[in-house]
C-alpha cells in the first residue's frame, strides 16, 4: 500500500515537471515571430485599448495565411455527381 502511495506522488510531482519540459523559446524565434505579427497587421505601439482585438486579429491572419500555403489540389467534393 505504502507503494502505491508513493508512486501516486511521484506521479502529481513528476507530470506537472515534465509537461512543461518543452524546449525553451529563444529570443530569435520571439523576434522573428513578432516580425510576423507586425507584418500582418499588429502594431505593439498601439493604445492598450485595442491590444487584444489587435494582437487576435493579427494571429488569424496568420493562421489563414498557414492554411492557404498548407492547402493544395481541388476541393474534394467534386462540381458534378455520378450515380443515381
């Protein structure tokens, strides 16, 4: 029983430890990434009045723009039907 509880424990320890191993952030990516956002429409310098909306909007067109360029071939439905 003794066992069981202390494995329980190392498991709440270790989890939470190792979840958030994840490889650090260097300052170039944090640069480069920034560099995105101003591209696609944030600007840092703005009254903190708009911050969200400004920094969201920026990131969805990013993420159109990323499923745009991972987007390839037609539609999967075609324009025409066989069958019945």
């Amino acid at each position: 029983m003794k066992l069981l509880i202390n494995a329980v424990c190392a498991a709440v320890i270790l989890v939470p430890m190792l979840s958030n191993a994840a490889e650090p952030v260097t300052r170039a990516q944090v640069i480069a990434e920034l560099e995105q956002l101003e591209a696609a429409g944030y600007n840092p310098g703005v009254a903190d009045d708009s911050y969200p909306e400004n920094l969201e909007q920026a990131q969805a067109v990013l993420q159109q723009r990323k499923n745009v360029a991972t987007s390839y071939g037609s539609d999967a439905r075609g324009t025409t039907q066989s069958g019945h």
